[in-house]
C-alpha cells in the first residue's frame, strides 16, 4: 500500500473522533495566524489539511483567499460537505506535497502534521524546496516534538527540537517563534508537539 492508499483507506474507515490528530478548535494554528496580522485578502495554504476545522475557522474570520491540499481526495471531500457551500470559496488540490507544483505563491504556509511524515532526507529536502519557492511571507510548522510519538497512523515519523527545525529552514527563513504544546486526542491522551513560525528572507541556495 502506498502513501496516497493508506491515506485514502484511513479517511475512508475512521470518523474525525477516531484519529489522534482530530481538533475541535485548532486554537495554537489560529493564534500563530492571527498574530501575523495578515489582510484579510492574503494568500494561505493549508498542507495536509484533511479534515481539519481551520479552513472553517479562517472562512469564519473572512479570509478570502485559501487553498487545502491533502494527498487524500477522500478527507478533502468530506470537508467540502462539512463545508457545504462555502467550499466553493476554498481552492482545494489533491497531492502528495512532495511532489506538489505550485502555480503561485503564498503569504502563508500552514502545516499541521504533515511534515514530520517525511522520514528521509530526500523527502524533507523536496518539501523544504517546494516551500521556499512557494511561500513569499510566513511558514508556520506544527510536528512532533522530541517528547512526542515516535508513530501516527501505524507510520513513522521525525521527531524534531526547535534547533533542529530552525537549522533545516535556515537557507531562506528566519525563525520568528516556536513554542511547544500537548495535544488532548480523542482518546484522552496527550501528544506533544513543536509549532514554529519563520519568515521568509532569501531565496534558497542553490
């Protein structure tokens, strides 16, 4: 099974209180954002947005301009029917973001445990390339802290610290914040993970 089928299979078989990743309010994400104090025109991107609730939020706070992209075509849907008719106001992509091509660029690029899915330095270094081509203003990562899971979804992933992520977008971001927080899953356990907020600076070296 690849990425994409695990992923269609995990949205096809578990509802939102079945997954460790599920939110009610994705409070952290909307803070950082809002503290950035974007126009309400700027462009935001959502990677690995699924069924996340922060696209409903940011339509609530009149942002004009989002696009979700997930590798599962299934979660998107079922957000568009969450959505309803505000979907039509949201671009959504269907992708697997290491292999994404964006046709513009963002002042935002939001990430909430996508990232820390890439487990090889190849996988890392496409994603990292794609977003310093893609974003022109903010980078915003939530992944598993060091004190975190070493697994979610039956998957491995990368642990990181503030050092470690900072130095990885270091070739064209400059870190403006991080902070670290425990995630209340469905289940009642707790995840913790790393947010850090950069901005961009330079293009990457070649």
């Amino acid at each position: 099974m690849n990425m994409q089928q695990h992923w269609e299979n995990v949205y096809k078989t578990k509802k939102p209180n079945e997954v460790s990743w599920t939110q009610p309010v994705p409070q952290t994400s909307l803070e950082l954002i809002r503290a950035l104090h974007l126009p309400r025109t700027a462009s935001i991107i959502d990677i690995g947005g699924g069924e996340s609730t922060l696209v409903d939020h940011l339509l609530n706070e009149d942002f004009e301009n989002i696009t979700v992209l997930d590798i599962s075509s299934k979660a998107l849907d079922k957000t568009k029917q969450r959505l309803g008719a505000k979907a039509e106001k949201v671009k959504w992509i269907v992708n697997d973001i290491t292999e994404f091509n964006p046709d513009t660029t963002y002042d935002l690029w939001h990430d909430r445990a996508t990232f820390h899915f890439l487990t090889t330095p190849t996988q890392i270094n496409k994603y990292i390339d794609i977003a310093s081509n893609a974003v022109k203003g903010f980078l915003t990562i939530g992944t598993f802290s060091e004190n975190g899971p070493t697994k979610c979804s039956g998957l491995p992933i990368t642990q990181y610290n503030e050092e470690g992520l900072s130095a990885l977008m270091q070739n064209g971001f400059e870190k403006i914040k991080c902070i670290t927080e425990d995630h209340t899953t469905p289940f009642n356990t707790k995840q913790n993970f790393l947010f850090c907020t950069f901005k961009k600076t330079v293009t990457k070296n070649s």
